[in-house]
C-alpha cells in the first residue's frame, strides 16, 4: 500500500508474487482512478482495467518495481543493518530500521534506487518473524518539495511458488 504525506491511500495491491528470484507474480492495483489486473513475467508487465477483455498492455519487466527491492529483500536487510540500522528486539516480529538515501539502495537494486531518486531520504523498517522470513517493509520516503509518501509491504500466507505465464487476450 502506498500513502500520501496526508494519510491518503494512493495505491494499494494485492496478490501473490515470487520472491527471493526475478520478480514474478499476479495482483490488483487500486487506485482511486483505476483497478487493474496486472501480470508480471521475467520479462515484460501486463496490466488491463479489471473486469475487462480489454488488450493487455505490455511494459518492459522494470515498470514493476517501485521503491521496494522486492525481490531483494535479504540483501535490503543487509543494507539497512550496515548503515547503522536499529535492531528492536523484545516483541515479535523483530524490526530493523535505518535512514537511508536512494543512492543506497542502488547498491542493492539499481532500478529501484533509481525510482528514488527524486526523493532526499528514506527512513525503512523491516519486520522479521521467528522463521527469519521479512513479513512486512514499511518506508517512509521525504521529499524536499512535495508531501512524503509511505510504502507498507506486508507479506502472507508463504506458500509454494505461483506459476506465471504471459497473459492471453480473450
């Protein structure tokens, strides 16, 4: 889910993607203009207004990935433990946090960081269950002349891999 400086929900999917190798997987985008189906592959996003027959349109592979490493979030842990992250212990997840810059994340995921850029800092947090799996990523990303926006990641139902294939018209 991504939300304005305000509170206002900007976009929020749901689905089930692969994660931990190329980012794979199907959801619905919802925004307040739009709903969409969206298929991402290897290669290329498929997305079409929801309840459609619509002709899917095609994206290159990277319009998928927003300012999350999604399918890095072990080396994002990392990241975050080496720029002087916080460990909070005591409950259950436990959270790292730290303050980071875009040019940061682009060590872990180029493009990513690179959707970033506009912004002047990120502060992350990341939630770590006792099975060491990441379950959620919140950021709150600052900007120098527009209203922050925070991005929430939560992770569910940790099941076998969906099979993802291109979309066919019907």
């Amino acid at each position: 889910m991504t939300r304005s400086g305000t509170g206002r929900r900007l976009q929020l999917m749901v689905g089930r993607i692969n994660l931990n190798a190329p980012l794979t997987g199907r959801t619905t985008d919802k925004t307040e203009q739009y709903t969409e189906d969206v298929v991402i592959t290897r290669q290329k996003v498929y997305r079409r207004a929801s309840g459609t027959h619509a002709v899917w349109q095609e994206f290159p592979a990277a319009a998928a990935k927003g300012g999350i490493p999604t399918d890095r979030l072990p080396q994002y842990v990392r990241l975050i433990l080496g720029h002087s992250g916080s460990v909070h212990r005591g409950s259950e997840p436990v959270r790292v946090s730290a303050h980071l810059a875009p040019k940061d994340i682009e060590s872990v995921d180029r493009t990513v960081g690179r959707n970033l850029h506009p912004a002047s800092a990120i502060d992350t947090d990341v939630w770590i269950d006792k099975e060491g799996r990441i379950v959620r990523v919140r950021q709150d990303i600052h900007f120098a002349s527009q209203p922050d926006i925070q991005n929430t990641l939560t992770l569910t139902d940790f099941k076998s891999v969906v099979p993802v294939s291109v979309p066919v018209a019907r």
